[in-house]
C-alpha cells in the first residue's frame, strides 16, 4: 500500500495511491497519514481503499511530504562503505554511524522545486531510502527492530555544502534551508518488502546518472539504526530516519558539479518509486 499526502488546490489532505488513482481517505474518515500511524489503523485504511473508488488522478494534486509534522527527522551520514573511502583519509569503517538532525521546513514533496537560496550558490543533492517509523520504541533490541517500520519513501538530502563548514563540529546549518531538501512521494508500507538488504537506489540529475548502490552495502542496517537510535530517542510513529546517500553526490567531483535553477534530480528505488524536483532560486528572498 502507497500513503500519500496532497493538495487539491482546495484541500490539504490524505489517502492511498494505486494504479487507479487516489482513494481520498482524508475527505472520508479525517485525520492524516501520522494519525494512521499513531493510532494503528493500517488494516483498516487498506481494506477501505481496496473497495472504494478512486477520487484523484494522481497528474492533478500536488503531492506534499508525505508525513506532516514528524516529531525527529533523523538522517544518517557516510553509511554505505564505498562512501567512507570516498573521503580519502585513510580512515577505517566507522564502529557508529554518524547523526545529524532536519526540521520538516527543510523539505517539500515530490514535483515540487528545491530552493537554491541566496546566501551559497553550494546546493547539492544526497539520494537516500528513508525509514517512517510505525511503532513506539525505546532500547528496541535489533531482533525486533524491523517490526517498528511503517514503510519506506525517498528523500532528497540536500545540503549546502559552504555552510556545513560554518562550525566545527556540526553540519546542522547546511543541512536546513528552507525546501533543500525533499521527501516522497508517498510510504510505501512494510508488508510490501520481504526484506531491506537488496534496494538499488539511483539518483540522476537532468537525467544523468550520479549515484547508484544497494542497500546491501551498509554498513550500518535497518535494524541497527533502528536499535542504536533508540537508545537515546523515544521513537514515535511518524519519526523518520533517512539511512545515508551513495557516493557521487555533486561535492565528490572535481571540479564540483552543484545544483542550478533550471536542474532536475530523481532519486529512484524500483520498490519505492521515484522522487523528482527542479530546482529554482528561492522566490522568498529579497
């Protein structure tokens, strides 16, 4: 089952997305996708999906992230093992993985533009494979790690690479501009998956393919981000972890190669979907 959020042009609102269309959930029973999740109502969204008819054609809305107002957007750095040799200093795997945190303003949904905003002319782009967690959880032992995923979607990591350099022990600040970064475009829920450790991602810009790896070379999986997060987080339904990006990301080339207005990026799982956004200047600023 896919969930999505959308806009109508008239409504915010949520549902499922299948070959037929949009099932408009959230005209029918209200609420949203992290209620869903919150209240544990999976089954009963499938089953009302399957026998109602659809009431959007998924060209028409604007898809938004597809989890409004997650409580902690946590994203994992440098986690696939080609990507920590791709720094080139030498160092051994990493025993932890690396963690930095977003805010939801930092994202928008799929379609929908990034923003290149005035102060660094450095966007660049980061494909990942996103878990939304569906289960409470606190020292959740990785034997049961999986058991508290939701779904999967993608996400857009995009990063300002000047102004992850404005401190020295934090990337925070170029990690959260206003729409860097993207989301969807929907959750693709875990009875969909038999398992997680063969996903290829691939992320293309206008069309040329930058980054291209599996989920079976992490170095740290699903069920250990899961379990080491949760040692020092309470996770919720509707948190999301974004598991780390391939190598190839713009900043890796010589000279690099950065986002413009006018790029397009597409980051792509076969399993999940595909995520594209154009790139504009931020129309915010003055």
């Amino acid at each position: 089952m896919r969930l999505c959020t959308f806009s109508t042009g008239v409504s915010r609102s949520w549902g499922v997305i299948d070959e037929r269309g949009i099932v408009d959930l959230g005209a029918r029973i209200g609420g949203s996708v992290i209620e869903v999740l919150h209240n544990d109502t999976l089954a009963e969204v499938r089953e009302l999906a399957t026998r109602t008819a659809p009431d959007h054609d998924p060209a028409a809305v604007t898809f938004e992230v597809p989890v409004e107002r997650p409580e902690k957007i946590a994203c994992i750095g440098v986690n696939y093992a080609n990507r920590n040799a791709e720094y080139k200093d030498g160092s051994d795997e990493p025993e932890w993985p690396s963690l930095f945190m977003r805010t939801i303003d930092s994202f928008t949904g799929h379609d929908a533009p990034l923003w290149r905003p005035p102060e660094s002319a450095q966007l660049d782009y980061e494909g990942e494979i996103a878990l939304v967690i569906g289960k409470s959880g606190h020292r959740i032992a990785e034997r049961d790690a999986l058991d508290h995923i939701a779904g999967l979607t993608l996400l857009n990591e995009g990063t300002l690479r000047d102004w992850i350099r404005h401190a020295k022990f934090n990337v925070t600040q170029g990690k959260n501009f206003v729409h860097s970064g993207s989301v969807g475009p929907w959750i693709v829920t875990a009875d969909e998956f038999e398992h997680y450790d063969d996903l290829v991602l691939t992320t293309r810009v206008n069309g040329e393919q930058r980054q291209h790896d599996t989920t079976a070379n992490l170095m740290f999986p699903f069920r250990f981000l899961i379990s080491y997060l949760s040692t020092f987080f309470i996770l919720k339904p509707g948190d999301i972890i974004s598991t780390g990006t391939p190598l190839g990301a713009g900043a890796r080339f010589d000279p690099p190669r950065y986002l413009a207005p006018g790029d397009t990026v597409e980051i792509e799982v076969p399993r999940i979907g595909l995520l594209r956004n154009g790139v504009i200047d931020d129309p915010t600023a003055g």
